[in-house]
C-alpha cells in the first residue's frame, strides 16, 4: 500500500520531540490556523463557551456532512478546515469507508459521544467497521461560531496527527511473532508490544515468509512506526518472527507497570544484549521505554563513577566524601533532604546512598588527574556505546544523549540531570555493561535477519566492572535501593534514581537493576524516589527472571 496514491495526511501540524520537556511533551507548529465556517461581522461575533443549543446544531451539521461524503463542508464545520478536509477526503476515498451511520450519544457539557457503524469495500470485498468516539465543540476564535475542535481521533480514536487512513493490499504480510521460546506474542495478551509488533511486521513481514492481505490500517507518518491494521478484508498468510523477548518477563513487565501511570521498563539479557521484555503505562501510546529523552537522575552516576575508575581520580574504596551541599561554577548542589554528611565516605558508601555532593565534588577530577567537560561525553560513548546515534535494535530506539557542557550543566550531567537524556532501554543497557565490562547493544530481532551492523563500543576494563557490580550489590542489600529488592535471591545488584523536572511538583523516579543474567531498568514520570515506584517495577520483572 506505500507505493500506492499519496498518502492524506491528518491535521496541519507537525509534532516534534522534545526531549529536555518529558516524553510527552510537543512542540506543535501550525501550517495553519483557521476557525472554518464563514465570518460574520463584528456586531454577530458571539463570545464565551458554546451553548448547548450551539453544541447540539454544529455537532449535528458535522455528523450530517460527514455521513454524506461532503468533506469540504465538514471540514468547514471544524476550526481548521484545511487540516480535517485531507482525512474526511481520505476517510470516503482511500479508505473506501461507506454507508456511515453516527449515532450522537448524550452530550456532556460541550462534548459529544458517538458511534460509527460503516462499511469498508475493496474490490468485491466487504467487511463491518464499528467504533466509538467523540468531538468537542468550541468558540472559533475570528468568527465566534460554533464549531468542532479539530482533532484526528474525531474521525477515528486511534488516529493521531500526521496519520492517514488506507484500504488495500497491506504494505507488508502479517507475522505471527514469537518468543525465544516459541511463544506466540499477540497485543491483545501483551498491549505494550502493539507498536512494536506493528513495526517488526513493517520491517520484516517480507523477510518472515508470509504474504499480504488485505486491510483497512492506519498508516503512520514514519514509515519505521509500521501500519495499524483496522479492519481485515481477506487474510494473508502469517510469517513467523522470531524476536528476543521472553513470553514470562513480558507479561510481568506488563503487570508491572499497571501500578503506576507513565511508567516504562525494559529488561535485557546482558550476557548477549537481548531485549527480553519492554511495557509502557501510557495514554499517548508513546513508546517511551526505548524512544523516550529525560533526564535519567542518579542512575547516572552508574556511567559518572565508571569515569572516576577509569580516568584515576577515585575507586570504590577511595576518598569521595560526602559534605552537606557543593557548589559547581557558582551553582549549588544539595543532597537528597535528610541524607547525613560524611566527609570520610568512600566512592562505594557515597554511591550506596546516592549522595550528589560527592559525585559533584569529584567532577573537576584532581590536581594529577584532571577532568573535562568532554569526560563524560567520551566515557559514556566509548565505555557504554551511548549517544552516537547507531543502535539499530530492529524497531525505532533512541541511544542516548550525554553532551559534553561546560558551566553548572557539567556537575549537572554528572548526577542525571542538566542535559543528559535516557530512557529505560538505556539505563537497563548501562547496568548491562557495568556488570559484564562488555557492551552488547540491545536488539529484539537477531542482526542476521537483514544483515543489519549492531553498534560497537570499548566497553570496561575488568577490574572498573568488578568495582561497579560490587558497588550496585551494596546498593541493593544496604543502601538506597534495598527495600525495592528486598525478597530477590541471586546475585542481585541496583541504583536508585530521582531526577527533577522544571514545573513538576515530584521528580520522576528512576531504578536499573540486575538479577544473574538479567537486568532491568524503569521510570515513572513525577514517581517521586526511585526506590518508591521504579523501583518495585524492576524488581517484580527481575523476579520472573528471563
């Protein structure tokens, strides 16, 4: 279906990424900003919320025109026509959806529930399509009419912008994915791989041996984020996929992140880089777990300690005391509230309790074995594979970012926070090389499959990872992260994490963690400590081991 008629897109609007802002947050920058209808004079101009005689006319003029195919008059129904008018062409044209039927629901203040019985025919075929939603009705803001807020779920829920809506041969054969084991994955038992599944199916449905079918799907603006399949017109035939994920891990990766909203994690099988589960809690659908770009807050000090090891400023039975607060090019940094001082702290006793002066004090390294703004930045990218921008897991991922910055962000970058951004496939990597010393970039499908080059790095010298997993093994059996990993038999090692972001009234909790050969990684937006709510959704995935 890609090489097919171009592709309407939904909306005017392109939404960006932006990292230092939280997984969630968008920089939206309109092509076009029209309140539809036509204008009136200054003197009709209505102003304040839509009344429910207001709601009820405009949502009625929507539905009618929309049921009859007239786009154009629909779309002048929203406040931005020139965005809605691509998609309710697409919706009776690409899409081939006819006969509609909505059924307005009880309003609720300006808001309209409804449902959508229809029917999607393609040459000779026809299937039922059936689903709810709803519009909002709002003050336009030249006009003062009455009109639907525009949005792209108005046409259909799963719809997002810079999504279309196409009817035809599939762009790639389905796939039944497997585990490591065999395993059938479905999104319906496992919904955080829905995404995933999707894309896996886009990229390598040719290469799984299936053959199209024939579907209703909504295709996505990236190409690498796979068609959503709606409606099945005629089946193909299934490919069977193997992927790295373990059927256990994931559905306790599932369960575990139920308990808590905005939640992430990942776990990995640090002896060969295998993704063995990844579940997210989220309404936006964002696949944060291997996409997301916030600051990651003292796991951190995981990449931070391995720099100090490596570079000979400290070791784990070294100096690196612990004084109430430091200050960093004129900036002050304090300690988590109620943490004790200890001006004779090792690098181990200060990393088990996860003391931020410490790691502070330390960042400009010693008169004899000076630090730079670049040390980190080097260590991080040469030791830990991060932040060149090269993994290629077999699904879209984001490798991490740790810029080399001077002033106060240097000591920031440090302890998690400043201009470092991670995400739960990051972190679980990082604890995956800190207690092997080897870096195995993540994958969920073998590199064989389409020869794909996995990225490569130094990795750590022997005795730097030995010092790392005995200072995480501390960390876990008497320091921060010891209640979360209370219970867990094995050789058991974490690090907990907080990491402040501007506006929010908790900071978001961060934990990555390894039991034997697993290791896991979580955070949960405005969580709070990370031993609080991260930290019990890495150890229940470490529990059901891989």
């Amino acid at each position: 279906m890609r090489n097919g008629a171009k592709a309407a897109i939904v909306g005017g609007v392109f939404a960006v990424m932006v990292g230092g802002a939280g997984y969630g947050a968008y920089n939206i920058v309109s092509a076009v900003s029209g309140d539809g209808g036509s204008a009136g004079t200054a003197a009709e101009k209505k102003t304040g919320p839509p009344s429910a005689d207001e709601v009820e006319e405009a949502s009625r003029a929507f539905f009618a025109a929309w049921k009859k195919g007239d786009a154009a008059t629909a779309a002048a129904e929203t406040n931005n026509a020139q965005a809605a008018k691509p998609l309710l062409v697409a919706y009776g044209g690409q899409a081939h959806i006819t006969k509609v039927k909505i059924t307005p629901g009880t309003p609720a203040g300006t808001t309209v529930p409804f449902s959508v019985a229809a029917t999607v025919s393609y040459e000779g075929k026809s299937r039922p399509l059936a689903y709810e939603s709803e519009l909002t009705v709002v003050r336009g803001k030249t006009t003062g009419k009455a009109l639907v807020d525009w949005q792209p779920a108005v046409v259909h829920p799963e719809l997002k912008t810079g999504d279309t809506l196409v009817t035809g041969e599939a762009a790639s054969p389905p796939i039944e994915a497997v585990d490591r084991d065999g395993v059938v994955l479905t999104k319906e038992k496992y919904p955080s791989l829905g995404p995933v599944l999707d894309s896996l199916r886009d990229k390598y449905g040719d290469k799984a041996g299936g053959t199209p079918g024939i579907e209703l799907a909504i295709r996505h603006e990236s190409e690498e984020a796979g068609d959503t399949s709606l409606v099945t017109l005629a089946k193909g035939e299934a490919g069977k996929l193997r992927t790295t994920f373990s059927a256990g891990a994931q559905a306790a990766a599932e369960k575990a992140v139920k308990q808590y909203a905005e939640s992430s994690v990942v776990a990995v099988k640090p002896s060969t880089g295998e993704v063995l589960a990844i579940a997210n809690h989220r309404e936006d659908g964002f696949n944060a777990a291997f996409e997301g770009r916030v600051a990651p807050g003292s796991t951190m000090k995981i990449i931070t300690a391995a720099m100090f090891i490596d570079n000979g400023v400290t070791s784990m039975n070294s100096p690196a005391p612990c004084p109430a607060d430091a200050v960093w090019k004129s900036q002050k940094f304090p300690n988590l509230k109620g943490m004790q001082p200890n001006e004779g702290a090792t690098l181990a006793n200060s990393f088990m309790r996860s003391c931020n002066t410490a790691f502070v004090k330390l960042v400009d390294g010693t008169d004899e074995k000076p630090l730079t703004d670049e040390s980190l930045t080097t260590e991080a990218q040469e030791r830990f594979g991060l932040g060149k921008d090269n993994w290629k897991t077999g699904v879209v991922s984001y490798d991490g970012s740790v810029p080399a910055s001077p002033g106060p962000d240097r000591a920031a970058n440090a302890i998690g926070q400043g201009q470092v951004q991670m995400n739960p496939l990051n972190m679980a990597s990082v604890t995956a090389t800190a207690i092997t010393g080897t870096f195995r970039q993540p994958f969920v499908v073998s590199p064989k499959l389409d020869n794909r080059q996995l990225a490569t790095a130094r990795g750590l010298p022997s005795d730097t990872a030995a010092q790392l997993k005995q200072m995480m093994r501390l960390t876990a059996t008497g320091g921060t992260a010891q209640k979360a990993m209370s219970g867990l038999g094995g050789d058991i090692g974490a690090k907990t994490g907080s990491a402040e972001v501007d506006g929010k009234e908790a900071p978001d909790s961060w934990f990555t963690g390894f039991r034997n050969d697993i290791a896991a990684a979580a955070m949960v937006q405005e969580g709070g400590h990370g031993g609080d709510a991260a930290g019990p959704i890495v150890a229940q995935v470490l529990r059901a081991g891989g």
